[in-house]
C-alpha cells in the first residue's frame, strides 16, 4: 500500500538522506477517499467527495453551513486525518477555517463549527489561500492579497498546546500513604491561531500563483510569482517545532535570469528533495534544492521540451513517489487546448519519459492533479463558460494510458480545492 505523500527523508551529518516513516502515523494513509471542496456560483461552499475507495465521486453537491463566501478556497487534512477547508467569508471578507468532526463526536453533522480566523489590519481581502501542516503536524494557513505590494503576504498558523504544571496526589503501590508530585501535562493554548504576520520581507510586488508544500523535515516551502512574473521562493529556517519560527529571504529559483513564469510549484520527491516547476514560454522548467531542505537551489532544467507553449501546470507524484506533471497549453479563447503529460522514471539520474498529448479540454480554468488510494491519478479542470467540473483518471498506476472521455462533476464552481479524506466514513 502506498503512503499518503512521498516517503519523507531526513539529512545525517554526512548529509546522507535518512529515511523516516510516513507523515501520517496515526491514520491508515492507503485508506483514503478523495475530496472537492469548492465555491459555486451561489457563493456556497460544498463538497462532493469518492463515495467508496478509488470509486467514483458523489453526483450531488453538499453544502456546509450557511453563511456565503467569495470565490476563494483551499483544502488540506489534519494531523489526525481529517478534512479542513479555509475560505473568505463574503460579507466580513474574513477568513473562515472548517474542519471535520471526530469520528467519535456527539452529534450527527459532519462539520464542526466554522472558525473565523479573522483577516490582517488594512487588508480589504485575500485573492489567494493556502492550507498545509508544518513541523508540529498543525495547520498553517497563507494569504495572498493585492492591497499593498509590500505588504502582500500573511501568515498565520494554529498554536501548540501549552506545558502546564500540576500537583497531584497519588498513592504508591503497596503504601496506604498517599504523597503529593508534580507533573507536566498539555493543555489547550490560551488563543488556538497566532496573529496574522506579514512575510514579504524584501519581496516587493502583489504575490500570486500561490502554493505550497513541505521539506522532508516538515518545514514548509513558499513559492508564487509578482506582478511581473517573476519566480520566488522562500522556507522556514527551523525544524523544531518550538522555536519562533523565522524565513529565509526570498530568491529565484534557477537564479535571477529565471524566465517569468504563469504558474509555480514546489513538490517534494522521493529523493528528499524539493523542486520548484514553472510554466514559461520556454516550457515547462525546474529548479531543484542544492542539497535536501537546502535553502540554496539550482540552475533550470526541463524534462524534455515540448512543441508547445505552457499556460499552466499540475504536479503530482505518482504510486512510486515520483513526479508526474500535466501541462495546459495557451490557445485564444474558443479554441481547444491541449493537455501534455510527462512522468518522472528515475529519479536520482533525472529521467523522464518523453511527452505525451494525453487529452484536450474547451476552456479549461486551470488543472489539478491528485493521486487516488490505489496509486491512479486523476486530472480537474473547470470549463470557464459552464462552471462544471470535470475530471479524467489514469488507466493504471504508473500508466502512461488515460482514459478517454471526461467524467462531468457538475458543480457550477468558482473555485475548488482537492485534498484525501483519511477518515471516510
């Protein structure tokens, strides 16, 4: 059975990879089901999610709760396996956190009551979220905003629970005599998110194409693009969970002559290493770390060039771990487009497979790509005129064979998010 995200890799003092167990130790990560939330058209946020393991989605359409949100979401899990979806409330414009509820929970609905994480002082609004686990396995949220382009940035983060000391009374075995210890325990922390911090640093103009991912020691990798395209990259310093955290400053993966870029992702592979995918009008390009959770990175490379212009792209690893990448490419609007795939065969020696057109779509709004439980993956896209989503599934795990007709998800969507449900019900 394959694990939830590349088997995770730490780095001894002779910088040699060690690897470690998978993310997620207290869920089974093979036994999980794929989930959409999204906006739709009526400023509603609903999920559909695989009615069985690697089966198909649900035909209809859920909401949760009641309140509208602008066309904004993202999606991730947390440490114990359950789905979490942010949003930006449509009347405060604040952002809103919502997250399963135990399994074992009192109460009959699925969702436990919105969290409102609230929005940074003099930002109207954030265009962009992102939603991912750091080091302590808890959740991180990001927003991007077009209000200041100094100030464009934000983080906040869920805090950890506190270390309290108590006194309490026991009796040893074989006395009747009871005696009084003291002992540490944890406790709930005194307010559950940190404030909203700005991390722009020296990183001038609006941030956007927003993604991110995690080290093989769990700290999280930033990357997007300004307002002229260019590239950017930043991580956290720290691996220890209870340390301030703090950045390194922003830099150009590949370096600063980088050619501007229309879409970026960072990825962690089977290697240990971080690799930051860009889509330009040279094709599709990739910087990798100088060494695993390094913070310097190194020169552009391309897995093949393609007798095409890229718009956009989607990264996925696939049941050995490695990557998988689909390309979208730019045509004028009516027309067509053409999505390419390209599969990564050997990760250490840099081999790809040589690209293939695996499907074309009419108005696409940008792809995803995720893997299901058995290792297939499946493609998303939105067609911009009918709002519907649509998805397309690889034949086999590892298979360079797609499926050829689209399976249509309906949802009249503006947005949408895809992340596993590692408690299906």
């Amino acid at each position: 059975m394959r694990p939830l995200e590349p088997i995770p890799a730490g780095i001894d003092e002779n910088n040699e990879i060690i690897p470690l167990g998978p993310i997620d130790t207290a869920t089974d990560s093979s036994r999980f089901q794929l989930f959409i939330a999204a906006v739709n058209e009526n400023a509603e946020l609903v999920y559909t999610n695989q009615t069985t393991l690697n089966g198909p989605f649900q035909k209809s359409w859920t909401r949760i709760g009641t309140d509208d949100f602008m066309g904004v979401v993202a999606s991730g899990t947390t440490l114990d396996g359950r789905v979490a979806i942010i949003a930006v409330e449509k009347s405060t414009l604040e952002v809103h956190y919502v997250a399963e509820a135990p399994q074992n929970a009192d109460g009959k609905d699925r969702w436990l009551p919105a969290e409102n994480l609230g929005r940074p002082k003099g930002v109207p609004s954030f265009a962009e979220l992102q939603l991912i686990r750091g080091v302590d396995g808890l959740d991180n949220v990001f927003g991007a905003s077009t209000a200041d382009n100094k100030t464009s940035l934000w983080w906040t983060y869920r805090n950890p629970p506190k270390i309290v000391t108590k006194t309490i009374e026991v009796t040893p075995p074989g006395s009747d005599t009871p005696m009084t210890i003291t002992v540490q325990e944890t406790a709930p922390p005194d307010t559950p998110w940190s404030n909203w911090i700005n991390i722009n640093g020296a990183l001038v103009g609006t941030f956007h194409k927003m993604k991110a991912a995690n080290n093989a020691d769990g700290r999280i990798v930033l990357t997007g693009v300004d307002t002229n395209g260019r590239p950017w990259v930043s991580q956290q310093k720290s691996d220890d969970p209870f340390q301030k955290e703090s950045w390194t400053d922003w830099c150009m993966p590949g370096g600063e002559a980088a050619p501007a870029a229309s879409a970026i992702t960072p990825a962690l592979g089977a290697d240990g290493y971080v690799s930051v995918f860009t889509s330009t009008n040279d094709g599709l390009l990739r910087s990798r770390q100088a060494k695993p959770g390094g913070a310097l990175w190194g020169p552009l490379s391309a897995p093949g060039q393609i007798q095409d212009n890229v718009s956009t792209h989607a990264v996925s690893i696939d049941a050995d771990g490695q990557f998988y990448v689909a390309v979208l490419n730019f045509t004028p609007p009516g027309e067509t487009n053409t999505i390419y795939g390209v599969q990564e065969v050997g990760t250490l020696d840099a081999r790809w497979t040589s690209w293939q057109r695996i499907s074309s779509f009419s108005d696409p709004d940008g792809l995803r790509l995720h893997y299901n439980a058995d290792g297939t993956l499946l493609l998303f896209s939105i067609n911009k005129k009918t709002r519907t989503l649509w998805s397309m599934q690889q034949v086999a795990k590892n298979s360079t064979e797609w499926y050829y007709f689209w399976t249509d998800l309906g949802g009249q969507l503006i947005d949408f998010s895809v992340t596993q449900d590692l408690t299906p019900s």
